[in-house]
C-alpha cells in the first residue's frame, strides 16, 4: 500500500489472484479506503450532494444513520 500511494494511487498493478488473496490484498483496499474516507470526501466534495456525502458517510461506518 505504501508503494501504490507514494504514486498518488495512480498506479496500474497486475498480481496473481492466488498470490492477492495470499497477502489479503482486498482487506489491505478497503482498510486503507476507510482510513482515508474523510480526505476522499474532501477530494470530491464539489463534484457530491450532501445526500451522497451523509450516504456515503453511513455505508462506511464514519457516522451512525438516523433513526428519523
């Protein structure tokens, strides 16, 4: 992960699927997604409604959704 972000995440990568799965590389995408969830909002926020932001904000755990 520390490789594919000193590219800016702009980088194509080819693994073997045996190998990914080995060293969990789909955990490795989503715990390093939710750990910059706040900063990709910040990145798109011009480009999403509020809807999408609180929806967002729900689906991956960064605020509890209301009980309205």
């Amino acid at each position: 992960m520390e490789e594919i972000e000193s590219y800016g995440g702009f980088i194509k990568v080819h693994i073997d699927s045996y190998l990914a799965d080995d060293i969990y590389l789909d955990d490795q995408f989503l715990e390093y997604f939710v750990e910059h969830a706040e900063e990709i909002i910040k990145d798109f926020e011009d480009e999403l409604s509020e809807e999408e932001i609180q929806e967002f904000k729900v689906e991956h755990g960064l605020i509890e959704e209301d009980e309205d």
